[in-house]
C-alpha cells in the first residue's frame, strides 16, 4: 500500500513539473505572439493587422476541438492539405482511387488559411505570430489533459 501511494506521488510530482513548464512555455508562445502582430503591423506601411481588417464573412472553422476522455485539437485545414498530398501521390503512382472530389474541392473553398485575408505575400512577421498563436492552442489543449490527469491523480491519493 505504502509503496504505491509513493510511487503515485512522484508520478504526480513529475506531473506537476511538467505542467508548469507548460504553462511557462504556454505563456511565452501567446506573447511572442503579440510581439510579432506589432512588428508586422509597425513594418506594413499600408495595411494594418488588426480587426478593421479582418474579414467577417462566415467561415467553417479550421481548428475544433474533440472532446472524449482527453481533449484533442483537430486542424481541418492540415487535414484537407493532407489528403491533397494523398491524391497527388496516387495520381503519380497512376492508382487513382474514386473520391469525391467535389466534395473535397467544396470543403477546401471553405476551409480557408486565416492568414490569406490579407493577401498573399504577408510579412514573416506575421506568420510567425499566426505560429506562436498554434502553438499557444496546441499547448492550451495539453494543459488541460494534463490538469484533468492530476486532478485524477489527486483524488487517488486523497482516498
């Protein structure tokens, strides 16, 4: 019994160090984020990223989240782009299999790169920002997985 309880308490020991470097590289991705949307709107002379600019038209989302035992972060956009790989490969390879194309080529008009609103040649600066922004999702996702793990962990414990 002894040596259980111990071997959970430095699992969630481990745990807790993990979350807060998470939280620690967490925070430094969100304001690296903003750091680079200012350098890319003080280097852009004519237009200004901020949201005078930003295009409202309705969208399909690109990012979801599924929701099951842990949290998952879906990118439909990567998805999409993915399975364009797929289908150039098997185009290549001379093994075209039936899809509906329609449906995806419909899917992907939907599915549009946020970043694209504002035009195509972008400032490095801004898909820099667009990245720690990802990655500062991607990492909001994994804390909360791993807050749900040491609640669970706590709760043994306590018992």
């Amino acid at each position: 019994m002894n040596n259980e309880q111990d071997i959970k308490t430095i699992k969630l020991l481990n745990l807790l160090n993990e979350y807060q470097e998470l939280t620690n590289l967490h925070r430094s991705s969100f304001i690296n984020g903003f750091l680079n949307l200012s350098r890319a709107n003080f280097q852009s002379e004519t237009l200004k990223f901020n949201k005078d600019s930003w295009d409202l038209r309705i969208k399909n989302s690109n990012k979801i989240i599924k929701i099951d035992d842990e949290l998952e972060l879906m990118d439909n956009l990567k998805a999409i782009d993915s399975e364009d790989v797929e289908k150039e490969t098997e185009i290549k390879n001379r093994k075209i299999k039936s899809r509906n194309t329609a449906a995806l080529n419909s899917e992907k008009s939907i599915l549009k790169d946020p970043i694209l609103q504002f035009g195509a040649l972008v400032p490095k600066e801004l898909k820099l920002s667009q990245d720690n922004f990802n990655e500062g999702l991607r990492l909001s996702v994994k804390l909360i997985n791993l807050r749900r793990e040491i609640e669970l962990l706590t709760k043994e414990l306590d018992e």
